[in-house]
C-alpha cells in the first residue's frame, strides 16, 4: 500500500458501528478481543462483494458500505443470531478520500442501526473488493437451519420478492421505469435491508430458514435438499410490490419473484399451528405464506418444476441472476 494506509485505517475504519462492552480490544492489536455471553453460540458468516460482479462500477460508496455489511447481517437473521461484531477486509485501487466517507457512512450506519461493532480488518490494493466477517450470538437451541422442514409445514417468504432484481435491471437500463415505483425498486437493489427483527422473532417458530440472496426458487431448492423435503408453492400467493407490478407485465413479474436475486428477505418453513403466532408478529415487515412442504423432492410453483418451460418467462434469467452466491 502507498503510505496512507495507517492514516486510513485510522480515519474510516477506527471507532465505527456501535460501541459495544463485550469488546476487550478492537481496531489496533494484532487480533479483536471479544467475550460472547455464557451458554449463547457464535454464528460466523463471511460474504464478499466485488465491483462489476455484485454491484456495477461506479455504484454510490455508500451503497457499497451498506452492501458489504447487509448481505452479512442476512445471513446472521437467516440463523436467527444477534449480530455483534465485524471484520472488514477491503481492496482498494486507490485511497480516494471521498468515496472512503462515504463507504464508512453506509456501513457504519447500518452497523449502527444493528449493534454491531466494527473490530477489525484489513486493508490492501488492488480491484474493488469488499469481504465483511459478521459474528453473532444464539442460544444454539434456537438456532435457524436450513434442514429443519418436515412435510406439512407452512411455506412463508417476508417482503415483496424480485424488487431488487427489478431495481438492478433498472439501474442497467434493461427496465423501463419512472417516478415512485422506479424509485421504490432502485431503492430495493441499492438499500437491501436485511430481516434481523425477522430472525429473531422466528426463534421457536420457524422450522427451517434461509435468506433469498440467488432467488427465491434456486434458495427454497437449497433449503428443500438441506431438510430431504420438497416444496409446492402457489405462485398467486407470490406477493408482489405495486412497483413492480407497474413496470414488469405478469410473467415477468413472476420471473423476477422467482429467479432474481438480491432481496435478502427471509424464506421459512413453520407448523400450520404456528400461523396465528407469525400473523401476529411485528417484525417491521409483511410476511406471506405462499405453500407447503411436502414429502415428494423438488420445488414445483403451481405443480410444475420451474424452468425454462415453466411458462414463467425464466429465459430472462438463463445463466444465473447476478447474485452474490
Ligand atoms: P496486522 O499487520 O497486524 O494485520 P494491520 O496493519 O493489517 O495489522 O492492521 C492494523 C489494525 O487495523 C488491526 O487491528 C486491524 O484489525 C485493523 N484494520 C486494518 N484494516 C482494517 C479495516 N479495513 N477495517 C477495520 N479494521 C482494520
Ligand atoms: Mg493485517
């Protein structure tokens, strides 16, 4: 790195998220010193973002802090942890001065919003290349997993699906869109708010989980093998937003839900005696069941696999959405 470095780690880097007591030592040892409370296990997840694969050159560097550190904290709700703390592993073509406050900004306030102090990292040269580490806490008995469905359970996906995947076509200028549903799905793609509320309210409640980051039909087929079940869903329970019902005509609505990724909503299975429970949740979002597991392997959306034959318009998405996978 040219000199600077320190200087960098310093300013953006030092004192960011929230300032938490069970951390001993932060930024500057050679190691994060932290305590986790006795009797809660730790959830580690690490997710990297790199420009032109998981967000277009030229993306707003508070975007690209608030990116980094979401798709982590997804993962952590997916397993219904308490996010804690983060490790930032960043590589720079340059130290360009205004757009490191604005990455700090994005990720410190979110890191904020989530109790999560940042206490450490790394800092090298190189393409644009973002690698958070979140590490949260759960008693390990409520944990969320992914192989927990059992055939009969209810199917539930919270939030508006295929948003995000709407807002990056947009922002590609493949979708034409104007005034407030442009706005509202660019929002989606740029701002994607991760369910940690959602998480932990489904402790003892939900029977399996994942979050959507490759589509809702390519995670549910993951979460479908991991529990050895598979999964009908009623695509007219499919619940979409106004924003993208007024830009995208009804297969390709549908696509979007199903096959684009980027939502970071969660996709989780319960008991049908859990329903009055997961209607009468506040989580700070609209939850919808949208089908059942069942013992037959597969996902099938309206009795049939989903594929390129589906009817679904899924050619749009031939080749994989680009995804942060
Ligand atoms: P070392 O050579 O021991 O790895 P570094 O010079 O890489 O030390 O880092 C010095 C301190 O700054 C360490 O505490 C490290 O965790 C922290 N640090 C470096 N880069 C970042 C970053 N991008 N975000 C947060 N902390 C960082
Ligand atoms: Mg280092």
């Amino acid at each position: 790195m040219p000199a600077g470095e320190f200087e960098v780690i310093e300013r953006y880097f030092t004192r960011r998220g929230a300032n938490r007591e069970d951390v001993l030592a932060g930024v500057g040892d050679d190691g994060a010193l932290v305590t986790a409370a006795a009797g809660t296990a730790l959830v580690l997840a690490t997710d990297t973002v790199v420009e032109g694969a998981h967000f277009p050159a030229g993306f707003d560097a508070r975007f690209v802090g608030h990116r980094a550190l979401a798709v982590n904290l997804s993962d952590l709700a997916a397993m219904g942890a308490e996010p804690a703390w983060a490790l930032l592993a960043i590589t720079l073509p340059a130290l360009d001065q205004h757009w490191l406050s604005g990455f700090a900004a994005g990720l410190d306030t979110l890191a904020r919003r989530y109790g999560v102090a940042l206490v450490g990292g790394d800092t090298t040269r190189g393409p644009l290349t973002v690698t958070i580490t979140a590490a949260g806490t759960v008693p390990p008995r409520c944990a969320l997993m992914r192989a927990g469905a059992r055939a009969g359970d209810d199917l539930w996906v919270s939030g508006t699906p295929g948003d995000a995947a709407a807002g990056l076509a947009i922002l590609e200028g493949r979708l034409p869109a104007q005034g407030r549903a442009r706005d509202a799905l660019l929002a989606r793609f740029q701002l994607p708010q991760p369910r940690v509320a959602l998480g932990l309210a489904l402790r003892g409640i939900a029977t399996a989980c994942i979050d959507v980051s490759d589509g809702l039909a390519g995670d549910l087929a993951k979460l479908c093998a991991a529990s050895g079940v598979g999964a009908d869903v009623d695509s007219r329970e499919l619940p979409l937003s106004a924003g993208l019902c007024s830009v995208a005509p009804p297969d390709a609505r549908l696509a979007y839900a199903l096959g684009g990724g980027d939502d970071y909503e969660l996709l989780f299975t319960a008991g049908p005696g859990e329903r009055a429970r997961i209607a009468a949740l506040d989580a700070g979002i609209v939850l919808r069941r949208i089908g059942s597991i069942a013992e037959a392997d597969g996902v099938r959306i309206d009795g049939k696999p989903p594929g390129r034959d589906a009817g679904h318009g899924f050619d749009h998405f031939a080749g994989g959405p680009p995804g942060p996978g």
